[in-house]
C-alpha cells in the first residue's frame, strides 16, 4: 500500500496551460507539503498545511495554488505555466515524534515531473 | 538563503570504500540533522538522523558525526556498494516544532563496482 501517492506521474503541456497534481496520503499524518525539485536536484519548499491550515508559504508566484480538502489529501493548481516551471514537483507528509527525538520525519511521495514546453 | 551548506556535490567510489559528505550550518537554533536518500525517480527517504546530544550515531554502515562547536555534520558510509548509489540530502531544523526542514543542495554518490 502506497503511504504517498501523487497523481500523474508524468505531465507534458505548453506554456499558458492550466494544470494540477493530486496527493494522498493513508498515514493518518497531520501535515503535508509540496516541494520543487529541480534540474540540480535542489529541494526548495513551496507549502504546508497541518489540519487543513496552511502553515507554510514559501516565496512561490500566486500562479501556484494549494488545496487541502481534508488531511489526507493536498492538491497543486498551477495556472498560465511557464517554462520555468518545469521540474519535479514532490508531495510529503509527516507526524512529529514525540519520543526523545522532537523529529519531524517526512515521508515523501514518488514525485510528478512537469514539463513545460 | 541556503542555510545548509553540502559538499561534494558528487562523489564516486569503489565498491567497498568509504563515501564521506560533509555539511555545514548556520543557525545555531538548529538541533535535528537528518539525513534523506533519493534514488532515482523516486522521492527522498529518512536514512538516519542525530539530535546534538551526541557526537556520533551509527546504523549498519551509514555513521552520521556531529561537530557542534564547527556548526558540522557529515554522513559516512563504509564497505559502500553499488545498491548505495544514489543522492545523499542532509537537512536541519529545530526539533519540537519546526515543520520547515532546510536541505542540503544534495550529493550524488556512484559507487563502482
């Protein structure tokens, strides 16, 4: 059973397009996010919501949307894309650890690689 | 503002050497480095981590060394074999509440056979 499951895998479109990738998680986790990947393999944050509030917003163009229906699932619209756009883009979630370590451990999807073309 | 500073940014070895990366950090409220493997085309998992409390930790052949007073950490990996071919992640944040782990710009590790 997938604990990160991140719909399509793959995604090719042109510039100007409107597109979104899905995430769900069945780890009862609390918080999820969205990362970028890109072509050097940097991992740079984009969002997070815990409970469905988001709680982080990293410097991201408002092009970029989130959704979080409910915990368990944290969707990414992203309108007019640019070339710039293209990358792997990465859905998480993660649950503190509330033994001595105070971690909180991510738990990372397969990834959905945009192209832009 | 990178708050984590990796090297190498790529690093091949011969099967059953030692593969050393090395990173560097700033903010001193940082007290959790864990260490993220990615193989590819699939995302980053947790391999191992340390907490500041201790200068070292080992599991199997993956050996994480924390200097505090260097603001440093390193992952070792000993007898490295090709299934460790991958890139190598660390990462920091503040334990107890920070959902925001900065990483490391990554490492590739080829290891030869």
């Amino acid at each position: 059973d997938t604990a990160v499951s991140q719909t399509p895998k793959y995604l090719v479109t042109q510039m100007g397009n409107d597109k979104s990738i899905k995430c769900e998680q069945n780890l009862g986790h609390d918080t999820m996010y969205w990362y970028k990947q890109d072509s050097k393999k940097f991992l740079k944050i984009m969002f997070s919501y815990n409970n469905k509030e988001l709680i982080i917003n990293e410097t991201v163009p408002n092009r970029f949307s989130p959704k979080s229906p409910d915990k368990a699932h944290l969707n990414l619209h992203i309108n007019s894309l640019e070339l710039g756009d293209s990358a792997v883009y990465f859905c998480a979630s993660s649950q503190w650890d509330r033994g001595q370590s105070g971690a909180n451990v991510l738990t990372f999807g397969a990834g959905s690689r945009l192209t832009v073309l | 503002q990178q708050q984590v500073k990796q090297s190498p940014q790529s690093l091949i070895v011969q099967k059953g050497g030692i593969s050393i990366i090395n990173c560097a950090y700033e903010n001193t409220a940082f007290d959790y480095f864990p260490w993220y493997q990615q193989f590819p085309g699939k995302g980053p998992a947790l391999l191992i981590a340390i907490r500041p409390d201790v200068s070292e930790k080992k599991e199997g052949r993956f050996t994480i060394s924390f200097n505090k007073s260097a603001k440093q950490f390193s992952l070792h990996i000993m007898d490295s074999q090709p299934g460790d071919s991958a890139t190598y992640f660390c990462a920091a944040s503040r334990a107890f509440g920070d959902y925001k782990l900065s990483f490391g710009a990554g490492t590739t590790v080829t290891v030869r056979a």
